[in-house]
C-alpha cells in the first residue's frame, strides 16, 4: 500500500472529526508482515452517535456513528473486490485475526472495536456483490469504504478559497479545483442529464 493510499483514507477519517493513530511508521521488507502489521490505521471518534453503522457500506452518515475501529486500506486500484479475489487473496484478512485486534483493543477499548476495510470497489452486479460482502462479513470484516467515495467526499469539501498549507493532500485538490481540472461531482451529473435529453 502507497504512502498516498493511507494518507487519502487518514484525512478522510480526520474531516469526520476522528483521532487516527498510524501504527507502524516504518516498512517491513526482510520478513512477512505480521496480522497486526496489516492494520494501517487505527481511529477513534470522541463524538460518535452510535454502537455502530448497520449498513456494510459505509458512508459519512454512517461513519457518524462507529466510535472507533481499526483499518486496512488495500489500495489496489485495478481490482475490484469480487469473490475470486477475496478467495485467492487470504492476506487482505490478516488484520481481523485476534492478535491484531487485541493489539488495537489495548491502544482504544475492544468494547465496539469495528474492522474496516477501504477498498477500491465492490462488483456492481447484484449477485457478486453480495457474494464478495458474504465472504467479508464470514471472514470478521464490519464494513467497508470504497475510495470513490472518500475521493468524491474529500473534492466535494474542499473549497478554493481557503488554503490548505497544513494538508498537501487537500491543497492540491484545491489546486486542482482551482484550475477546473477537477468538477465537483453534482455537476457533472448535471452535463450528463443535460447530454442525455438531446
């Protein structure tokens, strides 16, 4: 996973007021990765709504109510997570086993202690999807984020007016933003409603 994967997924966690520790700050190269080397992430919101989301998919409102959780960010952008991949692919589910989880629990609580997973898709036909959430829900996995969504959130807030010195991240989809290389979503599906009436 790149450096820009986890720092996508840390400042979306953070614009929804949560406290997000990175738990390892080096790369293990020598030897396996440890379960509780898989998690990337691990957050806490002081200000949560609820025991936890009961949508798989999460989204922001949903996201209101998880308190804290820990997080793997498989950034694997030419893939979608279909049941081929999650059955051929046992390391994506290294972060659930219990070591790992007791690990986290120590830094957090283990009461409502989730496991989320950020991935690039689900498959979009009907039945493959709920295959591929079956065999994330059986194998401990609480939810998942798709980074469309937290790509769509994160250009969504950023406003071209303020300047984001403190976040490369968000100064550069100002940037972007600022110079209409980036649309705001709503208005895109505004072109294509326009272009489909003709």
């Amino acid at each position: 996973m790149s450096a820009v994967d986890e720092a996508i997924v840390r400042e979306y966690f953070e614009s929804h007021g949560f406290l997000v520790c990175q738990r390892r700050k080096y790369v293990v190269q020598a030897r396996a990765k440890t379960a509780d080397e898989e998690i990337n992430l691990i957050v806490f919101n002081p200000q949560a709504t609820g025991a936890g989301p009961v949508e798989f998919e999460l989204d922001a409102a949903s996201l209101r109510q998880v308190s804290r959780a820990i997080v793997a960010v498989k950034g694997w952008h030419t893939e979608i997570f279909a049941p081929s991949v999650l059955q051929h692919q046992p390391r994506i589910f290294r972060f659930v086993e219990p070591q790992a989880v007791a690990e986290a629990a120590r830094l957090v609580g283990g009461e409502g202690l989730l496991k989320l997973l950020v991935i690039p898709g689900l498959p979009k036909e009907k039945a493959a999807r709920a295959k591929s959430i079956e065999l994330l829900r059986a194998r401990g996995v609480d939810g998942v984020i798709s980074f469309r969504a937290i790509l769509a959130e994160l250009i969504a807030g950023v406003e071209t007016n303020r300047n984001y010195q403190k976040s490369d991240l968000l100064q550069v989809l100002r940037l972007l933003k600022n110079y209409e290389l980036l649309k705001a979503p709503q208005l895109e599906l505004k072109l294509r409603a326009k272009s489909s009436h003709r």
